[in-house]
C-alpha cells in the first residue's frame, strides 16, 4: 500500500458504479487509481472525489495495469474557491489538463505538484488574470526543461510535446475584449 498527498486531475466513469481517479500525488506524479463503488450512493468515497480536490490517499498499485485501488482518502482542500468564478474553473481545468498532458504516468516531479496546489490557491483566492496562465505555464516549461528563455512557454511546451490541451483556447477566449 502506498500513501501521499495528491490533487484529483481527471475523473472518468469506469463501471455503474466505479471511477477511474487520475492524480498527481506529490513525490509519485502521475497515479490512475480505480476508486470501486464511488458511484453509489453511500459509497465510503461520497462526497470525497471531485475535480481539483486536494487530498491525503492511500493506493495499492497494480503489478499488471496501470490502475491501481483507491483504498481511502481524507480531503484536504474541496477547492470550493475556484468554483466561485467560471474563469477560474475553467483555467484550474486547463492547468490539470496541461498537466497530464505534459507528464507520463509515474514521472516523478515534487516541483510539478507544489506548482499545481500554488496554481490552486491563487484561484481560490482572486480572479484570475491572464497573466496568471503565462506564469505557469513558463514554472511549467522551466521545470520540465524546455523553456529556451526567449520564446512564449506555451511555445515551448507545444514544441517539446507535439500540442497543448484544446482548453487552452477556451480559457484564452475568456481574456478576449
């Protein structure tokens, strides 16, 4: 069994009654665990699993997938700040998008973790500005290696691994005018 400290990125339904949960757990990165029965109603995991929630788990990895077994979880952090505004939904969307994109499963990056829960507590706190997504995008592409110091991140970023989310346009859409 392992433990740590994780931020829920994606949510995909599994079974009736079953999720796939994807997070980046600190010291970890990139963990897809199978969290059995969180669908039903009194489920041990009700209430407990939803996008951008912060939380200590407890996982036994799988030796012949990639999913392992969600045992148990406290939450920490229900990111209820980042819900107030849709433009803060949608970048905190974009940035657990990105992500994942950018990381390959079990690629290890403490550094990647602490951007994503500093990313979400200037969320909860303010409005965010479009700033705010150029600055973590280049932490991104600066951890990651690829920032060359003169081009735009997202450039960086989209060199090094072949695209970017399609939410980043959406989210850009929001600064428009």
């Amino acid at each position: 069994m392992r433990t740590g400290y994780g931020v829920i990125l994606r949510l995909t339904k599994l079974t009736e009654t079953s999720l796939i949960v994807t997070w980046c757990v600190e010291g970890v990165g990139l963990v897809k665990t199978v969290a059995k029965g969180a669908r039903r109603p009194k489920s041990s995991f009700a209430g407990k699993l939803d996008l951008f929630y912060r939380a200590e788990l407890s996982w036994v990895p799988s030796s012949k997938s990639e999913l392992g077994a969600l045992r148990e979880l406290v939450v920490l952090d229900y990111a209820e700040g980042i819900r107030r505004l849709y433009k803060n939904t949608m970048v905190a969307g974009y940035f657990t998008g990105l992500l994942e994109y950018v990381m390959e499963d079990g690629e290890v990056d403490d550094d990647a973790y602490g951007l994503l829960v500093r990313a979400f507590g200037y969320l909860s706190a303010k409005e965010v500005e479009w700033s705010a997504v150029v600055h973590y995008e280049k932490e991104l592409a600066i951890l990651l290696g690829v920032w060359d110091g003169r081009s735009r991140p997202h450039e960086c970023l989209k060199r090094a691994f072949g695209g970017l989310p399609m939410s980043r346009v959406s989210c850009e859409g929001l600064f428009d005018g």
